[in-house]
C-alpha cells in the first residue's frame, strides 16, 4: 500500500492521482514561492519545467513575468490537469506542455535560459544522465535551479520508505552537478528543502 501511494508522487494517475495532486498543489505553493524568485526571470527568458505536475509553478510564471515557459511531465493525469489550468497561457502562446519522460525525450539542444524542478530528483535512480541531459538543453551561461527535501524529512514520510524515493546527500547531488560540468554551483537549506542552483559554464 505504501509502495502504491509513493508511485503515485512517482506518476500520479487515477483517482489516487487526483487526490495526489491536490496534497500537492497546497503541500508545494510555499517551494514555488521559494524557487520562482531564484530564477530572476527575465523579459523573453525561456525557461522549462521539469516534472511540472499539476502546473502550478507554470502557472504562476506565465502570469507574472514576461517569458515563455515549458514543460515536460510523464504522467497522462499531470499533462491533463496541467494544460487545464494554464488553457489560457498556452492559448497565448506562453505556455507549451509537453507529454513524455524527460529522460528519454528529445528536446533540441542549446535552446532554455532556466530549467528547473521541484521534488523531482528523488524519481532518478541514478544522477550523471538527467544532468548531463539537462546542461545540453541548456544555453550556454543557462541557469538549473532544483528544489529537493532534506533526506531526514523524506525518512519521516512512510511513503517513502518502499524504494520508490532516491534520498540524496546534498553533498552527492553537489558533487554529481559538478561532474556533469556546472559552475557556480550553491545551495540553502530552509524548512528541511534545498534550493540548489548551478550554471551551465560559459
Ligand atoms: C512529486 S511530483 C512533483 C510535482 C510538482 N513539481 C510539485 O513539486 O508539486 C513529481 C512529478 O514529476 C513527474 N516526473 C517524474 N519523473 C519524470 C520524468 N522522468 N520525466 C517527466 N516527468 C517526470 C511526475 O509525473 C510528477 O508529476
């Protein structure tokens, strides 16, 4: 049972799924608040979500700053759900969802200012291939920006004890984003979260 509600964070789907989400959207407003603000969103930036669930971080982008956001989710639930709320964004052309695994998708190269994720990195079994996939669709100078719960808090949650949840060491997540070839690479710890932010070198 718990190894189904913690595939559920994993891919959400079904009415589980729905459920899921809504714990999500209140359970995750206050990391977004957090994140969003260490983009430093600027006009035309292109910025991709990685992992954007119930696209609330999408949303919340797309009307306030003047940029064009996308996104890349492998759950049919999340992609739905998503392009409902930000109808309007994609509309307008603001906002282009995508559907597929970004560990085997084939986004072009060379092509965002900013990628970022939140509570992604736990689904990645190993690190060394979504960050050198994430540095080549990265311009050169690109900014990562990855928000990731402190391991003492996820060994808290039950849900997370079935071997669904990757719980990195900062220090491995720092060392593995150096190896990939990020420069600048720092970090802060608030409410058991990191913020980690890196750039793409120049
Ligand atoms: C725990 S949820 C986080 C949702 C949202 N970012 C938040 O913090 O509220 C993880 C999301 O990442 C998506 N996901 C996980 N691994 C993925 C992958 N390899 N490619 C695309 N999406 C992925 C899942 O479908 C899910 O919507």
């Amino acid at each position: 049972m718990l190894g189904f509600i913690g595939n559920q964070f994993r891919k959400p789907s079904g009415l589980v799924g729905r459920v899921v989400s809504r714990i999500m959207v209140k359970g995750n407003s206050h990391e977004y608040d957090r994140l969003i603000p260490e983009l430093d969103i600027k006009k035309n930036d292109r910025l991709l979500e990685i992992g954007y669930g119930h696209g609330m971080g999408v949303e919340r982008i797309a009307s306030y700053y003047d940029c064009n956001v996308s996104g890349i989710d492998f759950s049919e639930l999340m992609f739905r759900e998503a392009s409902k709320r930000n109808r309007k964004h994609i509309q307008n052309k603001r906002v282009e969802l995508y559907f597929g695994n970004f560990l085997t998708s084939e986004l072009a190269q060379n092509q965002y200012d900013k990628v970022f994720c939140l509570n992604v990195i736990y689904f990645w079994d190993e690190l060394d291939k979504p960050f050198s996939r994430i540095k080549s669709i990265l311009k050169d100078g690109g900014l990562l920006c990855m928000y990731m719960a402190h391991r003492d808090l996820l060994n808290k949650v039950k849900f997370t004890k079935d071997g669904i949840f990757n719980k990195y060491d900062i220090a491995e997540v720092v060392d593995k984003l150096r190896f990939a070839g990020f420069k600048e690479i720092s970090y802060n710890l608030e409410n058991s979260g990191y913020i980690i932010k890196c750039r793409r070198s120049l």
